[in-house]
C-alpha cells in the first residue's frame, strides 16, 4: 500500500529510541525526509522541546533541508515511578514543560505554514494514562490527559485547513523507557521489592492482549495517521494499548 508520503517533509521528536526511533526509520522506509530530533545522539537535529526557543530552530531546521514541514510527529517524552505524595512541584512542571508545552509550541509553529501550504499531519503521540490514570506517576498521567485535550483544540482549529491532527495512545511497551537500565520495570521492580522480570511480567498480565507492544507496532499506527490514507481522520485519539483501557472511546 502506497501511504503517499514519498518526499514529505517529517519532524519526529523523541527519535533515538523507542517509539520515535522505529517512526522516523518508517517514515524514512516510505521515502519521506525526516528531520529526526532529541536532546543527543549521533545523526539527529539537537535540541530539547522543553526549552521555549528550540520549537522554532526545530522547524526553521526542517525548512532548511526540506523546504516545508508536512509532517510533525511529537514524540519526546518520558516518565517515572513516584507516588502522589513523593511529587514535587518541579516533578509536574517538567512533566507539564515536556508533554503539553513542547508540543504546544511545536504546533503553533508548524501548523500555519502547513495550512498554508495547503495541509499537514501532525500526531502526537499520548498514553493511556492520559484515558485512565495510573498512580505510577501521576504528574504524566494528568500532563498526557492534557495533551490528548491539546491535539483536540489543535484539530479543531486547523482541520478545515486541511492540517489533520491526531493522538496515538499507548499502553505499555517493550522499548527503553521501560526496559532499559534504570527504566520503569526496574524503578518498579525496587518500590515493590521484586525483579525487573516480576514486573514487567505484572504489567504485560494488566493488557488484555498478554503481552507489552512493540515499538514498531505502535509506530506503524503512527506512520498511518502521517499518511495520505488516513486523509479522513482528525481529532481521534486512537487507542494502542492492547485493550488496556476498556472503552470504546
């Protein structure tokens, strides 16, 4: 199936590993140009979404290479084992820096210039948490249900304009957010005082499905809602958790 994205101009950030990493290298498998970004890393446009001047440089860069941006995948993001009561108010405002305020900017930068040219795709990319909040860490579940609200106003405000703006949710997945040295099963595993492997097996026996997603699996959905086949779809937040959140919504 020809996705009609040869030759757009895509910015995913986020994309030295994980789910961003596994976008741009299908994006870039579909003969789109991607700007890919993060705050180090060999081969990547550097800058950090949390910083207020990095939105416009992102996109002035994108510009620069490409000549447009047609595509803005908003990917950067992360999270951390701590209670409600352990949350300090510097833990919420980098959460809320990070997955409402980078996106935000991002967005406000690239969605005129793809109105005016006629259209865009812009998919951020969410959680489930933001559909049913977890206590892990209570700070990303609120910030992500933010910004499943944030790509609403963006999609209604643009979609005549022909720039489709979509969410992906995510359960969990076996990338390095999770599964790395220091990830969320071992952060896990030592609040609960059992194995990382314990803990991952908990988490994947929560998913209706029995097992963690894949990146790529949840980059394929990505790379679909960037495409020229989801030309009707605008506002969804679609659900990549393996039923985790049990609603049809």
């Amino acid at each position: 199936m020809d996705l009609g994205l040869r030759g757009k101009a895509c910015i995913v950030t986020g994309a030295t590993r994980g789910i961003g990493l596994e976008s741009a290298r299908m994006l870039d498998a579909e003969g789109a140009h991607v700007l890919s970004v993060a705050r180090s890393g060999d081969g990547v446009f550097h800058a950090d979404v949390t910083n207020p001047d990095d939105a416009a440089a992102i996109v002035a860069a994108c510009v620069e290479r490409f000549g447009t941006v047609d595509v803005l995948v908003n990917n950067a993001g992360t999270s951390f084992v701590r209670p409600l009561e352990e949350l300090s108010d510097d833990d919420w405002q980098s959460q809320w820096e990070l997955h409402v305020m980078g996106p935000m900017r991002l967005m406000r930068e690239a969605a005129p210039l793809m109105a005016a040219r006629g259209g865009g795709r812009i998919v951020n990319v969410c959680s489930s948490a933001g559909k049913r909040p977890s206590l892990t860490n209570p700070a990303y579940a609120v910030t992500k249900a933010a910004q499943l609200s944030l790509s609403r106003v963006f999609a209604d405000r643009y979609a005549a304009d022909a720039v489709l703006v979509n969410a992906v949710a995510p359960g969990a997945v076996s990338s390095p957010l999770w599964t790395g040295t220091g990830g969320l099963a071992e952060q896990a595993a030592a609040a609960q005082g059992i194995t990382p492997e314990s803990a991952l097996a908990a988490q994947a026996a929560k998913i209706p499905l029995g097992r963690m997603a894949s990146a790529d699996e949840v980059a394929s959905v990505i790379v679909f809602l960037c495409s020229q086949r989801a030309s009707t779809v605008t506002g969804a937040a679609w659900s990549a958790d393996g039923g985790t959140v049990a609603t049809i919504i």
